[in-house]
C-alpha cells in the first residue's frame, strides 16, 4: 500500500505542484498626466485620482513637484515611488543650491533625474514621469522617460492610464500631424492655447479612462515663474 502511494505521489506532474504565493514589490495606482511647451513656456498637467484596482484610494493625491521657479515635475504610477523619487530630488537641488548658490537649470535637472532613475535600473522606481519648463535660453522645453531614465526631449508627452488617449490629440493639435489645412508645422500654440487644449484632453480622457478623474493640477511655467491653476473633472 505504502508504494502504491509513493509511485501515486512520484508520478505526479510537476504542475500540479503547490505553488506558494510570490511577494510583488510594485502596483500601478495609474493617473494621467502630460506635458507640453511653446516658444517660450511649457505647460504641465496632472490628475489627482489614486487607483488600485477598480477601488479609488484617495482623489487628492500629489503626483507633481515644482522644483526650481523654471521646472515643474508630473509623474504617473506607484504612489509611493512617486514620493520616493520627489524627495530624492529636492533633496538634491537643496544640496545643489547650498553648494552653487542658484539653481540648477532645467536641462541639468532632466539629467539628474535621469540618472536617479537609471541607478535604481535593477530594481525601478515604478514611475513614469514628464518634466518641463524653459531652458537657459528662455525656450520651452519638456522631457519624457520611462522608468529606468531613457530621456528624450519633445515638443510634448504623456504618461500614465490616459497615455494612449492623450497623445493622438497632441499628435494632431500640437504636432499638426494628419493636418492638410497647416503648411508650416513647426510653429508653436500661444500659451492660453495650450491652456485650453490641456484641459480640453484630459477631460476628454476621464470619459473613457476610469483610471483619470477628480481634479486636476495645471502649471505654467514662463519667464515669470510658475502659475498653477486647479479645475475639477469627473467624479465616478
């Protein structure tokens, strides 16, 4: 009896095996958020809404950071990273700051995150993030990166639930992509422009991302500082 029971348990499939639970060190809390700049400005925008799953953690969450009075940060993915990384910064631009006596530029500071992220490239911080704001120059400008610190400069970029949405508005509003009626597409939209169609997207976007809601942060970032503005989307 007893190797009728044994030869029953070796012939077992490893399959059917008993698989213990894993530890998973990351969640998507999702959210939106975008970047665009003009000649010389940059607009910034992100929602507030916190997900996990189909639940809504909290409708006021901070997924941005206005680092210098020229450059503003918005991140998507996990929360807790997000405030990870946000205090590694400005702990950073502080030491920077007591050791130059001004600030870093935003260029540098694209770098800088840049390589923060690429350091942590073994074990990421799960955020997806767009900076912007106006270069030494005085010219807009806004980066976008991946999770290890891949940088790009554009003319505009999303993250976050909403990306997919997002960036085919800005494709054809802000890089006059698929637009027969414009002959020069390398010119720039006023500020109040940008303004609007920021906006305009992210409204547009909670209607069919369940991940984009609540309120939204909108900064403007020119030669006179940073504006932000705050207007409400949908609440469901």
């Amino acid at each position: 009896m007893q190797l009728i029971q044994q030869s029953k348990q070796e012939s077992l499939p490893k399959s059917k095996e008993i698989n213990q639970p894993q530890f998973f060190p990351y969640t998507n809390n999702q959210g939106s958020c975008l970047g665009i700049c003009g000649e010389k400005f940059a607009v910034l925008a992100t929602d507030t809404r916190m997900s996990m799953g189909y639940s809504i953690v909290t409708r006021n969450a901070t997924k941005y950071l206005k680092l210098t009075d020229k450059c503003v940060l918005v991140s998507s993915g996990m929360q807790a990273d997000i405030e990870t990384l946000h205090k590694i910064l400005k702990a950073r631009l502080t030491i920077y700051q007591n050791q130059h006596q001004k600030p870093m530029s935003t260029p540098a500071i694209s770098h800088l995150l840049s390589r923060t992220l690429y350091y942590r490239r073994f074990f990421p911080l799960y955020t997806f993030n767009v900076l912007g704001g106006i270069d030494e120059d005085g010219k807009g400008c806004v980066f976008s990166y991946d999770a290890i610190g891949t940088l790009e400069r554009v003319r505009y970029s999303a993250s976050g639930s909403g990306s997919a949405l997002i960036e085919p508005i800005l494709d054809n509003q802000v890089g006059f992509k698929n637009r027969g009626d414009i002959t020069d597409k390398t010119g720039f939209l006023e500020e109040d422009e940008v303004v609007e169609l920021a906006k305009d997207t992210l409204t547009s976007t909670c209607e069919r991302d369940i991940f984009t809601g609540d309120f939204v942060h909108i900064f403007v970032v020119n030669e006179n500082g940073v504006r932000e503005e705050k207007f409400e989307l949908r609440f469901d």
